[in-house]
C-alpha cells in the first residue's frame, strides 16, 4: 500500500507540498530529456510521474489509502489513466506546471555561448625589473610569444592578464584568457619594504669616526653619499627616489651602516685608541 509514498521518498502522512517537492526533485533527476537514451531513467521517471498522479490528487489519494493494491491494479487494467498515454507518446509536457522553465533552461543551455578555459603561466623576473619595471617576452607552452610589460613594483603572486590567448569558446563564444603569474627572485643586496628598497652598506671604523664621502649602488646607476661624522652602525641613511619607480609617487633607497674593524690594527693605531679611552674616562 505504500509503493508509492516509497517511490517519492516520503512518508504517508506528507502534505501536498512535500509530495510536490519530492516529486520535483526526483523528476528532474530521471526527466528524459536530460537523460537521453537511458532507459533505466525513463522507467524510474513513469514510475515517480505514476506516484505523483496518484498521490497529487486529493481524491485518487484517498482511494489509493483505502484501496493499496486493488487501486494500482485498477489503474494498470483497461483505464490506464491520463499518465500511460502521455509517457507512451513519450509528451511529458503535461508536468510543465511542476517543472516550472526546467525543459526550456535545458534547451538554451544547450544553444548557450560560452567562453573557454583561461590558461595560468608562471614568469620568474629579476629583481631589478620588479623595481624598476622592464618588458619581456614570454613564450606559451603551443610556441606563441607575448610580449609582457612588467609594472615597476610588481610583487611575487600578482599575475598579467592577456585577453582572448585562452582556450577556445564552446559554441562560437569567446576564447578565455592568459594569466601570467609573476614570481620575483629575491636579490641577494637588495630588500623590499613596501615602495621603498633597502641595502647594507659596510664601512670602516674610521670613515663612521671622521665622516666623508662613499660610492653606494642603485639598481640603475651609482650614487655619492656623504657619511656623517660619529655615524653608528645600524643608522638608515636615505637616497631619495631610488626606491621603487612607481610613476607618481616613487619609493626611497634606505641605505643602512654596518661599522667594519679591520683584522690588523697597526700599534700606533691601538696606542692612540687606549690614550683616547683614558681621556673619555677622566671626563666621566
């Protein structure tokens, strides 16, 4: 007496609506037209549609209650009911109330334009080109060349995009893009610190003593400096817009001391040292 209520998954006591959903669900599952060629589908979906016939309406319902079997084989006999006509036919069309717009989604799905696949690429670049900005030519796995423009400023993850080098569109659509993920090798002088670049500097005691002038290297050229007297080791001296070359507002070169104490030092030198200590001491 329950082969139906079995069929759509529900219990005895369902509402309408639960018998409605259920019915949806399933029918969608098992409809033909999205199972072509299937007949398992199509025997399951006479099956679900049967159960829906019956227990969709409030009157077969209660005869199919009362009558279990007896009902089923009424039904089956010489008046099969509106159902079998349909589904011998193979017109569904009847159940469109239940579908809503499902048959036509499918259709036009079908007809639908898409676009293709988009491609993903790995670039190493230099250092220097992430700071300061360079043109390169990429060569794509099919032998293409692209020509990619690296912005100043570029960091490790960020990716190029070329439209339409992608996949081809199904259904005459669009063919999908290239990306180009950037990798940054890092640089054994320089660091990055947002737009600004930094590099350590070494120099001997007696230059952060006396002060004067050094050589110090940008990515594109060398710049003077001039070294202050008593300078400490660790101190960040800047050259400005030597940093990263953004357009409007370029980043600074942070040039940081680190203090060197030659190996062999002359006696001379350590007698004058040991003179200088003890006059520091007095005058503490």
């Amino acid at each position: 007496m329950d082969e139906h209520y079995a069929t759509l998954g529900v219990k005895k006591d369902a509402s309408l609506d639960e018998i409605k959903k259920a019915y949806k669900k399933l029918a969608r599952k098992y409809h033909p037209d999205l199972n072509p060629n299937n007949k398992e589908a199509e025997d399951n979906f006479k099956k679900i549609a049967l159960a829906y016939e019956i227990l969709g309406d409030d009157k077969k319902r209660q005869e199919y209650d009362q009558e279990g079997e007896y009902f089923n084989q009424q039904q089956q006999a010489g008046r099969h009911g509106p159902f079998y006509q349909d589904s011998q036919s193979g017109d569904y069309s009847r159940y469109q109330d239940i579908f809503g717009d499902l048959f036509n989604q499918h259709r036009q799905r079908q007809n639908l334009k898409s676009k293709g696949e988009d491609f993903l690429y790995r670039m190493e670049v230099d250092f220097k080109d992430a700071v300061l900005g360079a043109s390169r030519e990429f060569s794509l796995p099919q032998g293409k060349k692209i020509s990619v423009s690296i912005p100043p400023g570029i960091k490790s993850g960020q990716k190029l995009r070329f439209k339409n080098l992608g996949g081809e569109g199904f259904n005459g659509g669009p063919k999908g893009d290239v990306y180009v993920e950037i990798d940054v090798r890092p640089s054994s002088t320089y660091t990055r610190a947002g737009k600004n670049i930094e590099i350590e500097i070494p120099i001997l005691f007696s230059k952060a003593i006396l002060g004067g002038k050094i050589r110090v290297p940008c990515l594109d050229s060398e710049v003077e400096m001039t070294i202050p007297e008593g300078v400490s080791s660790g101190t960040k001296l800047r050259v400005k817009g030597k940093g990263i070359r953004l357009k409007d507002n370029p980043g600074d070169l942070f040039v940081k001391i680190k203090i060197t104490v030659p190996k062999n030092i002359p006696d001379e030198l350590k007698d004058q040292i040991r003179q200088w200590e003890v006059l520091r001491e007095e005058k503490v």
